[in-house]
C-alpha cells in the first residue's frame, strides 16, 4: 500500500499515533472481573462506554481509566 502525502505528513506530525482500543477480553482481564460481567455491563449500558467495531465491542484505554476513576469510594474518616 502507498502512502499519501496527507497520511506521510499525519505520521510525522506524530499526528497518527493512537493507542490500540482494548477488547472486552482485555478489558475484563486488566479489572480482574469475569468477562460475562464486561458484557452484561455493556447491556445494561453500565461500565466503561464501549464502541461497536463490526460485531466486537471496543474499549477506548482513556474511557477506562475516566471510568475507573469516578468509582473511586469516599470513605469519611
């Protein structure tokens, strides 16, 4: 495949750089939870926002770790 000037510039700018999209597998394995949960989750529009890719379910890393974060458990001392 050729590369474009558009696609030869993206790539340089540091324009094209993406982090890879986690699986509903990766995604159960990095929060050490069944991945039955990820998907009923996903169902019951809970959990981390998921992105259909054809017929997979997607996870964007930043959206995790936003996610993550907002189930952080105050605990008054």
């Amino acid at each position: 495949m050729r590369r474009t000037n558009a696609h030869a510039e993206e790539a340089a700018s540091g324009a094209g750089d993406r982090c890879p999209l986690a699986s509903a597998e990766e995604l159960a394995d990095f929060l050490g939870v069944p991945l039955n949960t990820v998907y009923i989750w996903n169902h019951r529009h809970q959990g981390p926002r998921a992105h259909k890719v054809g017929r997979y379910l997607r996870y964007r890393w930043s959206e995790v770790e936003a996610w993550l974060e907002a189930q952080t458990v105050n605990r008054a001392t």
